[in-house]
C-alpha cells in the first residue's frame, strides 16, 4: 500500500520538476533571443556623440574610426614590438580594422555629400577631408627607422588635420546658408516691380474703340 501511494507521487513530483525545467529554459530563451529584425543603428558606433545631420556625423566619425584602429595597431605594437609588428599575421587586426572601416564609412560619407550638396566649397573640402582620412589610415604603420617619439607624433598628427578641414567645412556651410536667404529676398523685389511695371502700362494704354 505505501510502495503504491509513493510510486504516483514519484512520477508527479518528477513530471512536475521538468515541466518547470522547460518553463524555466523557455523563459531563459525569451529574455536572451534578440528581436526579431533588431538592427543597432550604425550612427551609435560610427559617430556616437554627433548631435547634428549627415555632416556633423561624418566629421566626428572620421576621427573616431581613425582612434579605434589607431588603438589596435599600438596593441599590435606592445604584443609584437615595431619591427614584427607588420610579420607574417602580426598586423592582421589592424589592417581588418582598416578594410572595416573603408566599408562602414562609405554610407555616412555619401550622406554627407548629399546633405552638402548646395555648397560647392563644403563638397571639395569633404572630399578633401576623405581622401586624408584614407591616406591616414593607411599610413598607421610603423615605417622602419622610426623612434618610438617620431612614430606616436606621425600617426597623432591627424588628429590637427581632421580638425582644421572639418572647421572649414562648418564655416563653409553656415557662410553658404547665410547667402540663402539673401538671394530669395532679392527675387521677391524684382517680381513686385514687374507687376507695378505692368498695371502701370495697361492704365497708360488708349481705351480700345467699341465697333
């Protein structure tokens, strides 16, 4: 009688301790799966901080990228030293890091284009501006020869250049959204004009004679 009593009551507390075994795995699921079609925006990682449009996150962009695979070449540096840094796969983070960021860049660099569009001078400087970043990045590894003090300088010295063309282009925009509205005023006077011009002549005309 007891052996039959405890036989059920076995096999509920064992079906009852895996049903919550199952709850519990699919509650775990739930919280850790992420949703579904979730996309982190690139701007959070591309240019974090940038509080403006398309331009203002590409200038900050430019030197935060350069920083981050400016940090991977100094690890490579400290792991390897200067001249094995660039051995065999030495330097291989580094320079995926470039490859990377030529990739993850090129959206935000056309958006910026496309937001300068109206200025001329804006567009040359961004594209300036690009083709520096590129030949920085480029140029982040060590060249043979180098003290310790010459390296750190070079590869720091961007950071001048990033600043003064990114100031350019800022002054570039605001001087070329100041003339805007000074142009449409001037088409406005010209239009009145012609439309006093206009009923100035018809009032001057001779009455048509009645046939």
């Amino acid at each position: 009688m007891y052996y039959a009593c405890r036989r059920p009551l076995a096999s509920l507390a064992l079906a009852l301790g895996m049903a919550i075994a199952i709850v519990s795995s699919h509650a775990f699921a739930a919280e850790f799966v992420p949703i579904p079609g979730f996309v982190p925006k690139p701007d959070t990682y591309i240019c974090p901080d940038a509080t403006g449009g398309a331009v203002d996150c590409y200038l900050q962009a430019v030197s935060h990228l350069y920083t981050m695979c400016r940090h991977v070449k100094s690890i490579e540096i400290i792991e390897f030293g200067y001249e094995k840094s660039t051995e065999g796969t030495n330097g291989a983070k580094s320079e995926y890091c470039v490859d990377k960021h030529r990739i993850s860049m090129t959206r935000p660099y056309q958006a910026a284009l496309k937001e300068a569009t109206p200025s001329r001078g804006a567009i040359d400087d961004l594209r300036a501006l690009q083709e520096l970043w590129l030949k920085s990045l480029a140029e982040l590894k060590w060249t043979p020869g180098e003290s310790d003090e010459q390296y750190k300088s070079r590869v720091a010295k961007p950071y001048e250049l990033f600043s003064e063309r990114a100031t350019a282009i800022r002054a570039e925009l605001v001087a070329d959204k100041a003339k805007a509205p000074a142009v449409a005023g001037k088409g406005k006077p010209a239009t009145a004009s012609k439309g006093k011009a206009a009923t100035a002549a018809a009032a001057q005309a001779p009455p048509k004679s009645a046939n």
